[in-house]
C-alpha cells in the first residue's frame, strides 16, 4: 500500500481560532452593555445604541459570529484528521474565512442602523442572506470535496453531525429568509402571521438545534476523546444520538409558540417531540461523561477536561429543562419570563461557551508548538467562567418565576394584584446581578485572551503539519474493485441526502397543512390592512426592535385576558409581514394597546417616547427622542404597497398612488388631537407614524365581534 | 379556544391521517436504526470509535 505524503493546514486553524476570540469577545460585551440597559435606561445612548438595535446585534454576534466560528475552527482542524486529508482548497478555506468575517461586520453595522427584518436571529437583511447562504455553500463545498478525497475509509460520527449541520442550516436559512426586498436595505417577510410564526419558530428552534448543538456535538465526540485519550464510551450510542437527535428536532419549533393563535395540533406535535428529545440529548450527554469512565482522576488536574465536564454537563442541564418548559404547564409559567433568558444562557455560556473555550485551550499549544502560557490562568478562567453562568443564571431563574406569579396574582376581590410596572421595578435587583455573572464571565474570557496571547507569543505556528497516511485503496486509473470503492466514496454524499430527508419529513408535516390553512383561516371581516401611516410606522417599530421587549399575543389564560383584553386569534394577523409576536415581555403586551381600557391618548404616547420614566417612573424602556426630530422616510412607500398587493394583502389597484395623500392626511389628524393636548409637532415626524401603528393595534376585534369562518 | 381551532384544524380533507403518518414514519424509523445498530460489527466500532485518536502528530504539549 503506498503511503502518501501531505500537510494540514494549520492556519485557516488558527485565523478562525482568532475570529472566535475576538468576536466572543465582542458578542459578550454587547451583551454585557444591553443587560446594564435594563437596570440604567440612561445607557440607551442614542438611536444606534437603544436596547432594541443591540440586543439582536449581540444576540447574532453571539451565535453567528462566536459559536459560528468556534464551529469552523473545530471542524477544519477535526475533519483533517479525520479524513487524514488537507482541506480540499486553501483558495475556499480563505474565501469561507474572509466572507464570513465580513458578513459579521455588515452585520455589525447594519443591526445598530436598524435595518432588520425584525424576525428573531434571522435579523439581518436580504443582501446579508443572500452573502450567509452563498459563504455557507462555499463551508459546505469545501468540507464535502475534503470528505471525497479522504485517505480513512470510514466517517467518524463528529463528520456526520457536520454534514447534518451543513445541509439543515442550508435548509432553514433558505426557507426562513423568503422575502420580498422593497429596498437595498429593506424587505417584507413573504410569509404573514401564524404562518410567519410557524416558520420562524422552526428555524428558531433548529438554529440552536444546528447551529449551536449539533456541531457542537461533533466537535465533543472529538475533542472530548482527544482529551481524555481514550475513545468514546459508545460508538453505537453516538450513532443512535445522531439519527434520534436529527429526526426529533425539526419538529420541536412549535414549543415557542404554546398557546399562542397557532393551530393546536401543531402545538401538540412539538410538545411531544421536544419531550422526546430529552432521551438522545441525555445519551449524548451519557455518552461524553462516560468517555471519562477511569480518567476522572485527571479532571482534577487537566483544565481542557474542566471546561468539558462542565460544558457537557450544561448541555445536560440545558436539554432537560428544555423538554420540560415544552409543557404547557410549565411553558405557561415560563414563557415571556426571563426563566427563558435563563435557559439560553446555560446552554450558550455553559455549553458552546465552555467547550469553544476548552478547544481553544487544546488547540493553541498544538498548532504553535510550545505549551500553554499558564494553566494557573486558564484555571482562574475555568472557575470564574462557572461562576459567572451560576450567578447569571441563578437570579435570571427567580426573576423568571417571580415575574411569572406576580402577573397571574389576583387580589381576593377577583383583581389582578400588580401593575406590569410593578413587575418591571421588581426585576431590577435580578437584572443587576445577572450583569454581575456576565462580568465575571467576561473576566474570565479576558483572562484567556492574554494566556493565549503570552502562548502565541512564545511559539511559532506550524501552518503547514506534514502527515502521511496510506491511500484510500482507490486508484482511479485501475477498474479492479472500483464499483465498491465507488459506493464507499458516495457515502458522505448519501449521508447527507439521509439527513436531508429526515429533516425535510418533520418540517413538511408542521408546515404543510398549516400553509393548506391559508385558503381556510377564519377572516376576521373586520380585519383590515394597515393604512399607509400605520404600515410606515409598523417598519419603525420592527426597526427600533421593539418585540425584543414587546409581545403582541395574548394568551387565552385569565390573567391575561384581564390584562390585556380578548385573547388573540390567528385571523388577526393575516396581514402581519413580518408578524410581531415577541417572545419576551419585558414590557407589556401590545396586541391590544390601541383598545380597550389599555388605550392611551396620542399625546401620552408622545410624551411616553419622549420620555417614558417621566410617564411611568421606574420604566426601563429607552427613551425614543430621535423619533420626534426625524423626518419620516416615505420615499419607499409606494414600493412598500405594490410588495403587500404581491404579498396578498387587499389594498385596492392602484392604491400606491393614493397612499400618500391618505397618509399625510392621517398624519394631520394625529398632529390636531395632540395640539388639543397642547402638544406642536409636525406631521411628517416619524412618531406620528409610530403613535399611528400603536392606536390601531387590537382594533380590529374590537371593531366587530362577528367572526366570519369560510367554511 | 380549541373549539376556535378546532374548526379550521377539521375543515382540511384528511387531516386526520398526518398524527398516524408522523407516528408510523417514527417508529419504522427508529426500529430499523436500532436493529442496524445492534448488528454493527464489534471490531469495525471499536475502530471507527478509536479513529479520533490514532493520526496525532508527534505531541509536544502536555496539558
């Protein structure tokens, strides 16, 4: 057999190493800043830097530029090995570097301008998209060619997890991103309400299932054996964890979307597959511990293993809590609350955080040739990183629960006990301490960051490792035996078409019937489009991120519907692009804030923008000023009516042209009743269309009871 | 609220069929990983599961 030689490629290793350092870095800080916004409103300092435009910035910095490139760094140095092959072309290791590097920073910059497509961790806009899923191609056609041409017959399961990764994020980002560009900048959702939900709430789900888990998975099966220098506990459990973990997960999106106008079937179908999930993620995570079976004597002394135990023991804790807040029960205690801020955090600071950083730890002395600067260093870094998730997480889980109760409290005489306001001044203690665990864990990371620099320092990478290994036995010139390497070869390709069909299977059966709904939702007769004004200041209020804070759906439960009014129907939001559901309550529900005895004056909501402490002191909402200096921008708003006629919305034919004349007219009307409040602003201001959105929400209902069924 | 959905839910041809597809294609599913799983040959898992481990290039760190 001939023994080939060739070389890894350690520095596209290392470039995405750096990435993952720095952007954790970045990711972390925002997140540090935007939980300091919540205990000082005062830090909300200007329009780019308000709660509503950060918060999605370090939540993609976070996901997309921290894990996605503690991902890549894994996988390129992994799947060398694995293959006992270079990556098949430098020239596309650079391009998938460099390309993702500059998507984050258009990112970066153009989350705080406030262009979003207002659709949680799918933010960003259309050009963006279009540059994620041509970069992802490139990841994928890199990482597929290297399988082909690898020299180890076998694929490890750590590859597999790869390439379910690789194909379902594909899907999902595709099939999520479908919308209709009405500027370079700007863009409508093709899909509308419950359906809009539906699929957002299933790419929700599966970026964390794809994104932050399963290639995460991979790099355990691993990094963890490498570490511990011993194999996998159970290489049949790995295979069982992989094909359950892919099959159950596509169908568990639903869980986001409990008691909510979404069909009840499609509720149930996610409860019982996210319950069910809790038997291969407890496998996995059986799986990574036991790989320890006889070396947990060197936990003591080996920080990578600390880091791991720790990260695997996280996902653990996370994967079960998950199924359990898929309850009804449970998710109607939790959902809205940060019980759920609590949650995601395990899993991203415990999880991904811990184990990238143990990877980080392994990697560095490998590829520069020299040991770790400090292990002292990376202890302190291990102990204040787990200190950091507790006190994170720990005050996130009581505000949660406290959050929770103080909302359904009724007083003996049938009332409800606490004003929203009253709940939001109790949560500022919590919110204070869960910026303390963000400290502490950025600490930690800082701390890293010098270590890895000092050991950089003192060594020199090895950007190109010399490997030898023996050929596949395949030779291309010879035809003895070449139908069965032949199959072989096909393997991965096979594999991935395995993959793909079993996620395909559950997100056509969620999604298809709940699409076939469309032609028989119950029309609400009395729901009409979005006057022109009120569709302008729609987009404002998905530009400032306002559902970041705000839901718009009311929960057919008691304390809700005193709250908040009627609880919401799916027929209400068929003219939702995006739809606004929100799925958190920092603030009250808006659903029904134009209505009702929730409905303010114009001049409340002016003065409320301008300064909500001075209406409701104690509020934590940042203050919105700019909004009553800027001019509204409706050069775009012609465009914005033909998308919605594409879009099936029933504006009549040639509306466009009168779109603005109704606009300007609803505008002066506002502008009259707020000087009646001894209040001068000029109609074109872009409040006046915010204050417009905001009275006509809930409306409809209200308008007319009758609801029409076509049946 | 379920009467609400109920009635558009019931109002789709054959909507009955998808809980016993979903159910059939999972269980088929899973019977057929598990009989392949427990067929694999030990010797190929033990070296499929020890490959993380067998191409290290020479180790000069140590922790």
């Amino acid at each position: 057999m001939q023994i080939e030689k060739f070389q890894y490629d350690n520095q596209i290793v290392k470039n995405f190493i750096y990435a993952t350092i720095i952007w954790g870095v970045v990711g972390m800080l925002a997140g540090l800043w935007v939980s300091l916004q919540l205990v000082f409103p005062s830090l909300n300092i200007t329009q780019y830097g308000s709660f509503g435009r950060l918060r999605p910035l370090h939540t993609n910095a976070v996901i997309f530029a921290f894990v996605g490139n503690g991902i890549f760094m894994g996988v390129y140095y992994s799947l060398q090995r694995l293959c006992k092959a270079r990556m098949y072309s430098d020239v596309l290791s650079k391009i998938h570097f460099w390309g993702w590097q500059l998507i984050i920073v258009a990112a970066a910059i153009s989350l705080p301008m406030g262009m979003t497509s207002g659709k949680e961790y799918a933010e960003l806009e259309w050009p963006i998209d279009i540059a994620i899923a041509l970069i992802w191609v490139v990841f994928g056609w890199n990482m597929f060619a290297t399988i082909l041409k690898r020299r180890e017959k076998h694929l490890y399961v750590a590859i597999w997890f790869y390439i379910a990764t690789f194909i379902t994020v594909a899907v999902l980002h595709i099939v999520n991103s479908f919308e209709l560009p009405i500027s370079i900048f700007k863009s409508y959702s093709w899909y509308a309400g419950v359906q809009d939900a539906l699929v957002q709430w299933w790419y929700g789900h599966n970026a964390v299932a794809f994104f932050l888990t399963t290639p995460y998975l991979g790099l355990m099966y691993y990094y963890m054996p490498k570490a511990a220098n011993r194999p996998v506990f159970s290489y049949k459990l790995s295979i069982i964890h992989f094909w359950a973990l892919i099959f159950l997960y596509i169908w568990a999106g639903p869980h986001h979307l409990l008691y909510t106008a979404l069909p009840n079937w499609v509720q149930s179908i996610g409860i019982v597959f996210s319950f069910m999930l809790i038997f291969p993620s407890w496998g996995g995570m059986i799986n990574g511990l036991l790989t320890l079976r006889g070396a947990w004597d060197r936990v003591r002394d080996d920080v990578i293993l600390k880091f791991f135990v720790v990260a695997v023991t996280c996902y653990g804790m996370a994967t079960f809590e998950g199924p359990m807040l898929s309850l009804k029960n449970v998710n109607a205690v939790a959902h809205f609350t940060d019980w759920i801020v609590a949650h995601v955090h395990v899993g991203a600071l415990g999880w991904n955080g811990m184990l990238t950083f143990g990877i980080i730890y392994w990697l560095i002395p490998r590829i520069f040739r020299t040991e770790l600067y400090s292990k002292r260093m990376a202890s302190q870094h291990f102990w204040l990183g787990t200190l950091g998730i507790i006190f994170y997480a720990i005050p996130m889980y009581w505000a949660g629960f406290m959050q929770s109760s103080m909302w359904k409290q009724f007083t003996d005489a049938g009332q409800l006990k606490y004003s929203f306001l009253e709940t939001t001044i109790n949560m500022r203690p919590f919110y204070a301490m869960r910026s303390v665990g963000g400290l502490l864990f950025i600490i930690g990371v800082i701390l890293m960051v010098y270590n890895i620099y000092k050991t950089v320092k003192a060594g020199k990478l090895l950007a190109n490792e010399d490997a030898e290994a023996p050929a596949l036995e395949k030779n291309y010139v010879k035809h003895a035996g070449e139908h069965w390497h032949r199959a072989i070869e096909r393997r991965p390709v096979k594999l991935m078409i395995f993959s793909l069909i079993v996620i395909l299977i559950g997100g056509a059966i969620e999604m298809i019937p709940t699409f076939m709904i469309k032609s028989n939702i119950p029309t609400i007769s009395s729901v009409k489009p979005y006057t022109p004004l009120e569709l302008e200041g729609r987009d404002l209020y998905v530009r400032e991120g306002c559902y970041t804070c705000h839901s718009q759906m009311i929960r057919p439960f008691r304390s809700e519907t005193e709250r908040y009014g009627e609880y919401s129907k799916a027929g209400e939001f068929v003219y939702d692009h995006p739809f606004q559901w929100g799925s958190k309550r920092t603030g009250p529900d808006l659903a029904r804030e134009g209505t009702g005895n929730l409905k303010k004056t114009n001049g409340w909501h002016f003065r409320h923008f301008r300064e909500p402490s001075s209406i409701s002191p104690g509020s934590v909402m940042p203050a919105y000023p700019f909004l009553l200096e800027q001019q509204l921008d409706v050069s775009t708003l012609s465009n914005k009516i033909r998308a919605m006629q594409t879009l099936g919305v029933p504006y009549p034919p040639g509306y466009e042209n009168e779109a603005l004349g109704d606009l300007n007219k609803q505008a002066n009307e506002i502008v009259q009743s707020l000087k009646s409040d001894s209040i001068q602003v000029a109609p074109n201001k872009e409040v006046i269309a915010l204050i417009a959105y905001i009275q006509r929400l809930g409306k409809d209902i209200s308008a007319s009871k009758t609801i029409n069924t076509n049946k | 609220m379920f009467k609400f959905i109920k009635q558009y839910a019931e109002s789709i041809s054959g909507i009955d069929i998808y809980p016993i597809i979903s159910l059939s294609i999972f269980l088929i599913f899973f019977i057929v990983l598990l009989v392949y799983v427990f067929k694999m040959d030990k010797q190929r898992v033990a070296e499929i599961s020890s490959l993380p481990l067998d191409n290290e290039a020479p180790d000069q760190s140590k922790n």
